[in-house]
C-alpha cells in the first residue's frame, strides 16, 4: 500500500470514526513522534499509521455518547468502509475486543 492509502485508511478510523482508546498510555504515541523526528521520511510516517491502525482494530476506540455500548460489527453497519481498511490491513474483525468501544 502507499502512503496515500494508508493514511486515507488512518484518517477514517481516527477522523471520521474515532481515535483509538488510550492512545496516549496503551499505545504511547509519543514513541511514534519519537521515530518521526529521529528519521522524518514517508516511509516512517506510514509505518507510524500502520501501527496505529492496527491498534485502533485491538483497543478499541474512545467513549462516545453516540457510540457507547457498540461493537465493531455495530459500527460497521453505520461505517461500512471498516471491512474494506480490515482486510487491507490483515485484521481479522473477530479478533477485535467484543466491547468496542469503551466505557467511563
């Protein structure tokens, strides 16, 4: 996949669905800014987004009033394109945690 693709499949999940859960802690997206600043180049830049895509499929995202209790498969009916950045990336949405989305 390209730069492009990737980032086209990043922007959804995190822009137009939601950011994955505990990014900042599980994740640390600081290590990826790290990287980023050590070698600033499109290569590590996608591979930042790749890692972060396949963290969006296993934490899960962020509590949302609107998307509070759903499952991956919930989110799919309303966000088909999910399928689509799955099997591009290799995910299998069985694998993804049966509450998707996080609670307070």
């Amino acid at each position: 996949m390209t730069y492009d693709e990737v980032y086209a499949d990043w922007y959804y999940l995190f822009q137009k669905i939601s950011v994955a859960e505990d990014m900042t802690g599980g994740y640390v997206d600081s290590e990826d800014l790290d990287l980023l600043l050590k070698k600033p180049s499109k290569a590590t830049a996608k591979g930042c987004l790749v890692r972060q895509i396949s963290y969006w499929f296993s934490a899960g995202i962020e509590y949302s009033d609107k998307h509070s209790g759903k499952s991956v498969f919930d989110l799919i009916e309303e966000y088909p394109k999910i399928i689509s950045i799955a099997e591009r990336h290799n995910i299998d949405l069985n694998d993804c945690p049966t509450v998707f989305v996080s609670g307070y």
